[in-house]
C-alpha cells in the first residue's frame, strides 16, 4: 500500500491562489506534497487533525532583513512563529555580499549598525557565491530568497560614500559585481535611495547597473527615493528604472504614505502602479499593517552629513558650527527625505541603543527624553546621544494615517512583507525595544485586518502572503497547496490568530498558529519551535522561469 510522511486530516484548505476555501486533507512525502484530496486512503508515519483550522502555503517574506539575524542565531525564531516558510533578503540595498577587500572596515562598519550589543559579523566571506555558500553550510530554518544590494555594489565597485557619478571603469566594476551576483543565484537588485551611499546615486547610475540584472531575468526591488512629500515622483522612478533598464518587473518596498500632511496619496500612487501594469511594466509593492515605520536614527540626517561614512559622520555632529547647518536643513525641509518633517520629534521613538547610559530611553519619543534629561532642544539629544552610541541606534517613526493603510491593503498589486528579521525573546537577538513587525504582521492581518475589521477575506489575505509573492519571484514549486509543490505549510486558528507584540513589550509571538512544517518537515507546533533546521538557500537560475 502508498505511503507518506505525514497527513493533515480535516482542515480548511486555502491553497494560496485566492480561490475559494474547500474542506481536504493534505499528505506529505519526501517533502513535497503528495496530495490534496479529500479522505486520503494510505498509510502514515505521522498524522494531524486540523478540524476546526485553516491549512494554508507557508507565508512568504518578500521583503525581510533576516540576512542580519542569520550571523547570530539561525532558529529566525519570530518569523517562524508567524508563519514565514521563506524570507527575501538582501532588501534595501543592503546585502552581506559583494565584498572588496580593500574596503572591508566601511563595510563592518555598515553591519555594525544593525549588529547585537558586544557582536560582530565575521566577513568569511567575498563573492556572492561565496556568501551563499556560507549560509547553506551554517543551514537555516526557513527558506532563503537572496536579493543583492545596489549598495554593497557601490561600495565595493563605485564611488562609496563620495556624493558622486561613478567613473567609467568604477560603473564597469560595478556591473561585474551585479553579474556575478546574478550568475550565483541572486533573483534581483535592491536599492534603499535614502540611505547613504545609495541617496548619492543618479537614476541612471541604477539603470546601468540594472540593465546587468535585467539580462539574467532579475527583478528590481526598491525603498523607494521619498515616502512623504515625493512619494508619487518616487514610485514614477521606479517604474522608469524598470522600463529602461529591461527588468522582468519592480517591487515596491513596504509601500506607504508618511507624513500626515500628504495622507491620501496613496490614491495617486496605486493609480501609477496600475497604469504602468495596464502598458505592460510589471510593478508589484509590498506592505506591513503598522502606522509606525523603523530605521537607523542616523535617517533623520541629511544626507550631506553621511558623506564619506560613518567616521565622518561622527566628527561632522560633534561640530557645533556643523550641528546648526544640520538645524537649518532639517528645519528647512530640503528636497530630502526628511523624516523628521514627516513625523515629528514627538513621533520618533528609540528602539534600541547598545550603551547603559542610554537604556531607559528605549521606547520613548526624542521629545519625551529631551524632556526628562532636561537637554536644551530635541537636537542636542540627537547629537550626543548618536556620538556616545557610535551612531548605533535604530528608531520608530509614527507616520502613517488608517486610510492610506488600508487602501493600500487592499490594492491589486501589493502583497505581504515584515521589513523585519528573524529576532527572539531571549539570547543575543532579544536586545532592544524592536519593530512589532519582527514578531506579528501576518497574524495581525489575518486577526485584525481580516478578522475583526474585515478589509479582505481570508482568501485574499493568504493569496497576498503566498501565492502572489510566489509568481512575483516566479516559482513553480512554492506558494500554492498543489501536488508535486514543496511542502511549506501553515495551520493556523482563524478565530485565534493575532499579534501580541507591541511598540513597549514587542518580544511577545503571537497566537493561533498551530504547526509550521518548512521542506516537510514540522518545525513549529504548539509547543514551540525545535531544533530542526531544514531551510534552503533558494538560487534563481535563468532559463527555468
């Protein structure tokens, strides 16, 4: 008689491609799905009553920072506890790799920023193949979808940190860092056109280099140049790099509107979104259910003031004739993005530090401890209290309005990502007060935003979680509940399921998932997490799209 590994009995299917839910069991083998029929008849090793809960593909992360997390723990606890099977990394510009040698102290010093208190990232490796490499040895709990950063391209190729176009031979380096990423398995080219160096960089500086990815089938993801004030003229640009460049298609990062003054923009810029899909340019966004945005404290600065990196940086705001320049450009609005414009000084909250002198901030606004601490303005706690971290501080910024949220839920074309990575409530990832979105972004859609509000049904809302971003990074085997697919597989309690982690206490997993398996293999029940580790490093290979 048929055997199988494992058989879910009983559940609510809902197999990812926003068809209706259907009552079916599921049976694992080898760790791919055998079938998804009803009443299977064949023996098992193992089986599972999900009666009364929802079956569904494994969430998929397109737009993580997990590449931060791996270094240190490679259980990506928080994202396994929500459901993610596989994450995208390397967003934002950032990747772990490409690395020049002759340039790898400004690279620590880029890790460094997003590194635990007392740890550091040991650079092993150079190539992107090498990289790749590494993860695949260290082995992973979840999936891994590689992205290469226009930024470690342009400090290793270009010009860095210096506010200027690459020279012919520096562009040419450039290319050849993006080929090669690309040969090694790379699905695309981010870019974060707000943090230094990439901010220096001209729209057709990232043509030229896009141009490298387009002819490996790549896709072109980007945080865009402006959220705020130049939010429209923003995803304009990221349509224009898709079409010169011959990119098989964009993804918009963490889509959203910020600065209550310019709430309901969001109707313009899903309108260019889809007129740029009606003629042909395949645009995609993503999105995470929070009003708040996070990043490194040192965003609030113009971008001046990053030139050359972050030692630079660190003499520039320990100037008193520099600190009033940068007064007078934060105050004036410049055409930057001004974050501090955007939400306010009582809307930009600290999320971790790494030094005891500034612990008790954690959580509280730059307004409340300037207020506290009994300092002059909000710019005097700024500077120092940036210079005693080293420039080591990451932030939340309340900026988003409900409408713009919702609306952008709701858009055809966007889809799920935490802008997270894989943290935990204890070991040496529990530091800080971070980004609820680490621990809570799918179940807080499918309690909240599903649930309890109603914004999408269930269907839609797992069709944007698996199914979508799976054709976005044009997989054959993932995302859809199918026969012959990986199984990555989650059940979860629709009546349940929410998020627990707040701004204050955000270490916290959320409820109602039951069982996560990644490659077949169970990793999360109700019990917890195990030890297993059965993800792969996912490579995307041209010619088998």
């Amino acid at each position: 008689m048929e055997s199988v590994d494992v058989i879910i009995q009983n559940g609510l299917v809902i197999d990812g491609s926003g068809s209706e839910s259907i009552h079916k069991d599921i049976s694992i083998r080898k760790g791919r799905i055998k079938h998804v029929e009803s009443d299977i008849k064949v023996e098992s090793r193992k089986t599972m009553d999900a009666k009364g809960l929802v079956v569904c593909p494994g969430f998929i992360d397109v737009h993580s920072h997990s590449d931060m997390s791996l270094p240190f723990d490679n259980r990506l606890e928080s994202t396994l506890r929500q459901g993610i099977t596989t994450s995208v990394i390397g967003n934002c510009g950032f990747s772990m790799a490409p690395v020049n040698e002759e340039r790898i102290d400004m690279l620590r010093k880029e890790f460094d920023m997003f590194s635990p208190p007392g740890a550091n990232i040991d650079i092993i490796w150079r190539t992107f193949e090498s990289y790749l490499g590494q993860l695949e040895a260290n082995k992973i709990s979840s999936n891994i979808v590689p992205l290469v950063g226009f930024g470690a391209i342009r400090m290793a190729g270009g010009p860095a940190y210096e506010n200027r176009p690459p020279s012919q031979a520096e562009l040419e380096d450039m290319k050849a860092y993006a080929k090669e990423a690309m040969e090694a398995g790379a699905f695309g080219m981010s870019t974060g056109l707000i943090y230094p160096p990439q901010v220096y960089a001209s729209t057709k500086e990232i043509i030229e280099v896009s141009r490298v990815v387009a002819d490996y089938g790549g896709l072109y993801f980007s945080h865009i140049r402006g959220e705020g004030d130049t939010v429209v003229k923003a995803v304009q640009e990221v349509i224009d790099i898709v079409e010169k460049s011959g990119c098989v298609g964009g993804q918009i990062a963490h889509h959203k509107v910020a600065g209550k003054q310019f709430w309901g923009t969001s109707k313009d810029t899903l309108q260019l979104i889809s007129d740029a899909n009606a003629r042909g340019v395949s645009i995609t966004c993503d999105q995470y259910p929070y009003n708040r945005g996070s990043t490194s404290l040192i965003s609030v600065l113009p971008p001046w003031v990053h030139e050359g990196g972050i030692e630079k940086l660190l003499e520039r705001i320990g100037n008193p004739d520099i600190q009033q320049r940068i007064k007078e450009d934060v105050e004036g609005a410049l055409d930057w993005e001004n974050l501090k414009e955007e939400a306010g000084w009582d809307r930009i909250f600290i999320a971790s530090v790494k030094t005891e002198k500034w612990k008790d901030t954690e959580g509280l606004s730059l307004k409340e401890i300037t207020q506290q601490r009994e300092y002059p303005d909000e710019y005097a706690t700024l500077f120092e209290l940036l210079i005693d971290e080293k420039a080591e501080v990451s932030m939340t910024m309340e900026s988003m309005g409900d409408e713009d949220i919702e609306r952008i839920m709701k858009g055809k074309y966007t889809m799920v990502g935490t802008d997270g990575a894989g943290v935990a409530p204890t070991g040496v990832l529990s530091h800080g007060k971070p980004h609820p979105r680490h621990y809570g972004t799918y179940p807080r859609i499918l309690g909240h935003y599903v649930r309890e509000k109603g914004v999408l049904t269930l269907e839609e809302a797992i069709h944007k979680m698996t199914g979508f971003p799976a054709q976005r990074l044009r997989f054959h085997d993932r995302g859809l509940l199918r026969a012959g697919n990986w199984a990555d597989i989650v059940v979860f309690d629709p009546k349940t399921i929410i998020d627990r982690a707040t701004f204050l206490d955000p270490h916290q997993f959320s409820l109602g998932i039951h069982h996560v398996i990644v490659n077949g293999v169970l990793i999360v029940n109700e019990e917890g997490q195990n030890e297993e580790l059965p993800g792969k490093v996912l490579r995307h290979r041209v010619g088998l799209d």
